[in-house]
C-alpha cells in the first residue's frame, strides 16, 4: 500500500536503501539471517517496493556502494534517519549488533552527514524498541499458552460433568 512516505522516495532511492541494506545481512548464522530477511521485507513494505521484482535483483547488485551513497545523500534529513533505524534494526534483528556492523552503520551515518552521537541514539532507540518489541511477543504468547491452560481445564470440566451426569 502506497503511503505519503513511500512516495516521498524515488524507484531509484528505494534501489539505494536495499543496496546498502541487503550488504548488511548476516552471511554466516542462518537464524540471524532469516531474521534479518524478516525486517527487509517489512522495510520493502513500508517503501513500497516489490522485492520480487524481476529488474530489481539486477539493479541492487550492479549498483556500487559508492552510487548508492550519492543517490542516497539526495534525502531528506528525516528519510537519511530512517534508513539509518532501518539499518540498525535489521543488524539487531537478532537482539544485538555485531561490532563489524555497527562500524559499517557508523559509516553509513558519515556518509550521510549524521553525526556520531546521533547514530548512538538512534542506536538506543532502536534497540530499546526491538527489546520492547520481543517481551510484547513474549508476553503475548506467554498470555495465549496461559488462556489455551484455563480453555482445556474448562472443556475438561465440561466433559467431566457430562459423563457425570
């Protein structure tokens, strides 16, 4: 669903952030991939973008690092923070970031013109909402485990009484 913020992005901005975003991904633990999988497609939703996109294979992987920061730095002020949260949310996808891409984000940030004390709160803000994030899931299937207990002693009572009675 195309939204004000989606459309705020050029098909060639949208290339940038998954160019830049898709050399985040974890190559090597396969939970923290799929995790990570996981907030890039709800990344591609918020933009807009389709993913499976016959060209866009094509375009991400021919554009260089360098293209992607120029076309990026053609942002908004607020579009450049949300591709920095977006990044950090996906290398925290697992619950923390690695130094190695904590440094490339810190790089990211420079190239952006986003200071260092602002990619720390972001970072924090971030992070603390993922947390926020986990225990609301954790709870939530802590509370529906809790409610499927007091569901099957009920229907247990229920038929304890009917072959009673």
């Amino acid at each position: 669903m195309e939204t004000d913020f989606s459309k705020s992005f050029t098909n060639n901005q949208k290339i940038a952030v998954f160019n830049v975003l898709l050399g985040l991904l974890s190559h090597d633990d396969k939970v923290s991939r799929d995790k990570e999988i996981t907030q890039l497609i709800k990344i591609s939703e918020i933009l807009d973008f389709n993913l499976d996109s016959a060209v866009l294979p094509y375009q991400v992987m021919y554009s260089s690092f360098q293209t992607s920061i120029e076309t990026l730095n053609t942002l908004s002020k607020n579009q450049k923070e949300w591709v920095i949260i977006s990044a950090i949310s996906i290398t925290g996808a697992s619950g923390e970031i690695e130094q190695s891409k904590q440094e490339s984000i810190n790089n990211l940030s420079e190239h952006l013109g986003i200071s260092s004390d602002e990619f720390e709160n972001f970072k924090k803000a971030a992070l603390q909402n993922m947390k926020r994030s986990k225990e609301f899931k954790e709870n939530k299937e802590r509370k529906n485990s809790g409610c499927f207990v007091i569901l099957m002693f009920f229907l247990i009572l229920l038929v304890s009484i009917i072959f009673i009675v």
